[in-house]
C-alpha cells in the first residue's frame, strides 16, 4: 500500500510540474495568467522555470563561459560638504513691558511673576539660607527701561524699574 502511495505521489507531482502557464489581455486591458487561456484571446505560453539561483557552496554545473570573474568593489566614503551655520546669537532680551510691570505687586509668587512676566533675562542668587535672588529684566530698544524684581523665599519684596541702558 505504500509503494502504492508513493507511484501515485510522484505522478501528481510530475504532471503538476509539466503544466504550462499562460498570459493574455482581457477586453478591460488587465493582464491574465491561467493554465487554460480562452479561446477568443490570443495568449503567449509563459516560462516558469527559475530564472535565478542562489549558489550554496555546493556542486553546481555552470559553463565555464557563463562564469564571470567576481569584481571586488571599493568602499565608496560618502562626501561630507560642511556648511557653516549662523554665527552664534547672544542670548535675546525680552524685557519686561509697562503693562506687564504695573500688575505686579509684592507678596506675589514666583510662579505668578514667572507666568505674567517669563523667565528673567538675568538672574542672581542673593543669598542660598533665605532663598533670595534677583531677577532683572533688560531694557530694550522699545523698552528702555530695567526692571528688578527681589524674591525672598519665593515671594516678591521689592520691584525697580530705572530707565538705565
């Protein structure tokens, strides 16, 4: 029963590797493969057979006229073009505004002052026991102005504004 099965296993597979493949264009213009093309199309017998292989270190049977020699190609360095950037911006001045400046007041926050004004232009750690530190807000050319503002423990105690470049 089993050499039985067997016969019969390599005929299918044999018949299944015969069949012939074929390609035609439909009315629509799409392109059709199938073992049986239709009779009112004219269909071109395509080759199924491997096209490439992938050498495996094995033995293998290649004329020696198909064998090319193995070029050896060089590393090629990618070209690196350097291009300069800006030169380097000093660190921008926002100031502080009028508006901004008269609706602060002391007793206020940090983090009120810091909301309603942003981070200072400068700032100076008076004294690291109490937490007192200074921020200064620079004049601008719209706005000449200084504004200093002293913290104490994270609240204002005292605001300046001095029209000084």
């Amino acid at each position: 029963m089993r050499t039985l099965g067997g016969v019969l296993l390599c005929i299918v597979a044999g018949t299944c590797a015969g069949a012939e493949a074929y390609r035609w264009v439909d009315e629509r213009g799409v392109v059709n493969y199938g073992e049986k093309p239709p009779e009112e199309r004219r269909a071109q017998p395509v080759d199924t057979r491997p096209g490439g292989t992938i050498e495996t270190g094995g033995r293998y049977d290649v004329k020696a006229a198909d064998r090319q020699p193995l070029r050896i190609l060089e590393p090629q360095v990618p070209q690196v073009v350097v291009v300069p950037g800006p030169p380097p911006a000093g660190p921008t001045v926002r100031g502080m505004e009028f508006d901004t400046y008269i609706r602060l007041q002391r007793g206020m926050t940090e983090g009120e002052l810091l909301v309603r004004a942003g981070r200072p232009d400068y700032e100076a750690v008076d004294n690291l026991y109490d937490y007192d530190r200074t921020f200064y807000y620079f004049p601008t050319v719209a706005n000449p102005f200084t504004t200093v503002v002293r913290l104490r423990s994270g609240y204002i105690v005292s605001l300046d504004r001095i029209k000084r470049f």
